[in-house]
C-alpha cells in the first residue's frame, strides 16, 4: 500500500525536478530528525552529568544532593527516552523496508 503510494506521490524540488516521497522522506530522517535525537542525547548527558557534579559537590547538604539526584534522574530518563525513540524509528524504516 505504501510502495504504491510512494510511487505515485512527487514534490516538486526548486529545480523543476520532481523528488520521491521516499527521496524526501529519506533526506528529512538524515538531515533533521537523526541531528535533533543527537543533540537531545548530548543535552541528556550533561544534564545527568551535571547532576553527577551536584550530587558529589553538595554532599553536605542533603537537600543539595536530593537536587542533585533528580538532575541524574531525569538525565537518565531523557536519555533513555531518546535512545528508544531512535530504536522504534529504525525499527519502524527497517519494518516498512527502508
């Protein structure tokens, strides 16, 4: 069903020439969506990381070291959210055959 879609369906590029929806949809995976799950990755890791540095800094302050434990938390879990997301998408392209 899509194959034929895909097919049949063109968008026009600026020089005239018509682009597949594959072409396009490929070129949107490689030049956007594949970039953003990278920097989403990177700031998740600081983020943890800078948890990491509160955590050992403050470790005095049980209230300074909660902070600190919930920055690795929720840099974890971005992390991990990021990190699944880009394995559904291949998941999903290598399903569909691409």
């Amino acid at each position: 069903m899509f194959s034929s879609l895909a097919e049949k369906a063109y968008a026009a590029g600026l020089t005239g020439n018509p682009i597949s929806t594959d072409t396009l949809i490929e070129h949107i995976l490689t030049n956007i969506v594949n970039p953003l799950i990278t920097l989403m990755v990177a700031v998740a890791i600081i983020y943890f990381l800078w948890g990491v540095f509160e955590f050992v800094r403050n470790a005095e302050s049980s209230e300074e070291r909660k902070k600190g434990g919930l920055h690795m938390l929720w840099g974890a879990l971005g992390l991990f959210i990021m990190v699944t997301a880009y394995g559904v998408l291949n998941l999903l392209l290598g399903t569909i055959g691409k």
